[in-house]
C-alpha cells in the first residue's frame, strides 16, 4: 500500500493549526483551527493563485473603504454569500412558523440604525414621504401560545417609494420611514407607512461587481423590516414580504420565507377604516408576531 508523503502544503497548515496550541479559550480555539482547514482547503481545492489571492486582498481592502456608519459592506458580502441566512438558519433549527408557530427571523440587513424614534400606537412613520401608497401596518404580538405580549417593543425600518431608506439620504430627516412601538395591553400595534418597492442592495461597490461578474442581480423583493423584543422571550428580526413584489423567488441575499408574506390588501380613498390624515388610496397587511420564550 502506498502511502501519500504530506506535502509541503500539509505542513504549512499543520504549523497554522499548531499555533493555536496555547489559545486557552476553548470556543476561540476551536474556530481558528476550523477556519485555517476550511480555507487552506478551500485554497487547495481550487488551486488559488498568487494574482487571484492577492485581487481578494484587494477586494477586502475596498470593502472596508467603502464600509462607514451609514452603509456596512462587510454585511452586504455575509448577505450576498448567503452566510447571514446560513447562520439565522443555525441559530434557528429549532424553532419557525412550520414547527411551534413562532414567527420565522430572517436577516438584519445593511440599514438597520440604533435610536429610532419612539412613536405612540397608530402613529406615522411616513411624515415627509411626498409620494407613495400609504400602507396601514397592524397585528399583535403573542406568546407561543397565544398569550398577548403587552409593552413589547417593535423598531421598524423600511424604504420609501424611491426604493432608499433613510440612512442611503443624508439630506433626509433620520426620524423618516423608522420608529419604535410599544404594544398595547392585548398585544396590539398598529402605525402607518408607505407600502416598500423592490429596491437593489448597494451595487456600486465590491459586492455590486462580484454580483455583476457572476451573473447574479441586485434585487431584493418589497418588505418591511421589524425588531421585536420583549422581556422574556427571545430577540426576533424579521421582514413582512409583499406578496405582490417581484424577486420573491429570487431575492438577492436568499432571505424570503413564505411565511412571512403578506398580502397588503389595496383601500379606496373613501375606505371608512381609512387611517388618520390618509386623503387617497391606501393599503392595510395584518401582521401577527409570535415570540419564543427565553430558554428556562
């Protein structure tokens, strides 16, 4: 039987994962040496060049230029690798809508801002949006078993009808298309928005040209973005899906779930129900949310 000589490749990652030797964090330790044999493998299996090597330095230098307080590339690669919803995925095995009727998490995204303003129930989050249906935002927030959930905290975040959130428009007022709610004694939210457009992610920096050399498209499918914390259950990020949007099959950074679409339902101008301060035509989605409880 003829046995295979380590190369001097093999020793190169021997000595990598030797180094780790005295790392007196256990948890630390063991994901060093994982990523040092997941990516000397990787870099064995396509055989890396020195020039392919080094235009990926590059690539994570321009990733970190282009990263500021306002818009996160580092996030954008996580997102458009599929590594954001890999590790929701891991974090998540054991709980989703299909399984215990909690609400499905998805990914946090680039353009999330801490410090939303607080808003009281039915308030608007839109004030400044000159165009755009009006989209009436409602639902409860429960426990596993449908135990309304009072004073949980909802921080949304959305685009508005030029497809941008706040952060992408300096010129904009912060407090725009964001806002934290309290829920009521029996779960309840409620606050009016704009109802989103499929937008792109950012694509004038590395990610945009890794998408534009492989074929892939920037789009993401309409939705609204939503936190919800409350003491004694788990932290949630979730989305609600326009079931109307294109991309829902297709979205950019893979985080559509089928349980977290709606259907935001259209409303005439002269709807009865019709929100405070709405003139025109306008839509309504009922969203429940259903939190896991911390573990005991």
């Amino acid at each position: 039987m003829t046995v295979n000589a380590p190369t001097a490749a093999d020793a190169i990652t021997a000595a990598a994962l030797v180094s780790f030797d005295r790392c007196t964090d256990p948890r630390l330790r063991e994901i060093m040496r994982a990523l040092v044999r997941h990516l000397h493998a990787f870099a064995t299996d396509v055989h890396l060049t020195e020039a392919e090597w080094t235009a990926a330095i590059n690539i994570l230098t321009s990733t970190g230029h282009i990263t500021s307080e306002t818009r996160q590339e580092f996030i954008l690669w996580s997102d458009a690798l599929g590594m954001s919803m890999l590790v929701d995925a891991l974090a998540h095995s054991g709980s989703g809508l299909d399984r215990d009727g909690v609400t499905e998490s998805t990914v946090l995204g680039p353009f999330w801002t801490p410090d939303a303003p607080m808003r009281a129930y039915g308030d608007s989050i839109a004030e400044g949006v000159p165009s755009g249906t009006p989209a009436w935002v409602s639902g409860r927030v429960l426990g596993p078993q449908g135990e309304p959930i009072a004073e949980a905290m909802l921080d949304i975040w959305q685009n508005g009808p030029d497809g941008l959130y706040t952060v992408q428009k300096p010129e904009t007022d912060e407090s725009h298309l964001r806002g934290r709610f309290l829920t009521r004694t029996d779960g309840s939210y409620a606050f009016l928005g704009v109802r989103p457009i499929p937008y792109t992610i950012p694509d004038d920096g590395p990610v945009g040209a890794m998408l534009d050399a492989t074929g892939r498209h920037p789009w993401r499918p309409a939705h609204i973005h939503m936190i919800v914390t409350a003491p004694g259950y788990q932290r949630l990020q979730t989305h609600i899906f326009d079931s109307e949007s294109p991309y829902l099959d297709s979205d950019a950074v893979f985080a559509v779930k089928r349980s977290l679409v709606r259907e935001f339902v259209p409303r005439s101008a002269d709807d009865p129900d019709r929100p405070a301060g709405v003139t025109e035509a306008w839509c309504s989605v009922e969203n429940d949310v259903v939190l896991a409880p911390l573990p005991s």
